[in-house]
C-alpha cells in the first residue's frame, strides 16, 4: 500500500462517509470492472466520468471519487479502500486478527481469545477471522498485528526439531 493511497484512506475517514456507502462502493468495483476501467481511461474526459459517479455511486461517494479521479488515483481505489478499512479499524480500536485452527473451538473460547487479545493489544475490540487448516495436526495459530501465537502441533514439532539439531 503506498503512501499515496493512506492519505486518501485518511481524507475520506475524515470526511466521515459512512461505512455501508464506502462498501456499497467496493463492492461495485469489484462486480462492475468495467466502471474502473472507464474511470481510469486517460480518453474519456473528466465531465463524463462525472456523470457516471452521478449515475452509480452512493451519493456519500461522489465528491470523494470525482477528486480521486481528477488527480489520476482512481486507479488505487482497492488500495485506498482497504487501507481505508485499516485506519478505521484503528481510530476504533478495534484489532484485526486471524485465527487459523484444525477444530473449530467452543464460543467460550474464541471469548476467551479475544479478552486476550484486548487485554495485549489494548483493544477495545477484536475482529476474529476463523481459518481451518488441517495441516496444522492440532491446536491453533492466533496472529494479530505482527505477533504469532502458535499453539498448534506441527509448530511445537518443529520447536523441538530446532531445539534437538542446536545441540
């Protein structure tokens, strides 16, 4: 994510654009490519990819879009919507994490998962993406931020595979 893209992400969370107008607009960019690829066209004139913000976007959108493309960063607009997210989430305190399992644990204790995390991460809030992978043989890998809690098989094996061969 470029710099570029953050400062937009910040502008619009600023300009306190609802969040359902902000994922009503990703969401037309992904199922409608063609609207980025209109907007982004170097050949059709600035008027008329203003008309079509007019005509498709969430009212809440429109200015935000018609800036974007008038200085040629609409092209960003994944970036800066997802980095849009990300500050957010931030200014809300809420921490984005993934949990990566083998079996899907209780409610009680993903709860228990998040009083953790808000208690480590001085979060007001936990936002729990749940990822099965077998692989794992058993436990959980609990990641947020820059931080890994491996708590699964195959990373005990491997801590004690490096623990034997250092000796």
């Amino acid at each position: 994510m470029t710099e570029t893209s953050i400062n937009y992400a910040k502008a619009l969370y600023g300009l306190s654009v609802p969040e359902d107008a902000v994922d009503r607009t990703e969401q037309l960019f992904k199922t409608v490519p063609d609207i980025g690829s209109i907007l982004e066209n170097p050949l059709i004139s600035l008027k008329e990819k203003e008309q079509v913000i007019d005509r498709v976007f969430p009212l809440e959108m429109r200015n935000f879009l018609k800036v974007a493309c008038k200085y040629h960063k609409i092209g960003s607009i994944q970036d800066i919507i997802e980095a849009y997210g990300e500050y957010s989430r931030e200014q809300k305190e809420i921490l984005q994490a993934v949990l990566t399992y083998v079996t899907l644990p209780r409610e009680d204790q993903i709860a228990k998962m998040k009083e953790f995390l808000c208690r480590e991460f001085s979060a007001r809030e936990v936002s729990l993406c749940l990822k099965e992978d077998k692989s794992l043989i058993g436990g959980f890998i609990l990641q947020a931020g820059d931080y890994q809690y491996d708590w699964s098989l195959r990373g005990r094996y491997r801590n004690l595979e490096q623990k034997l061969t250092r000796r």
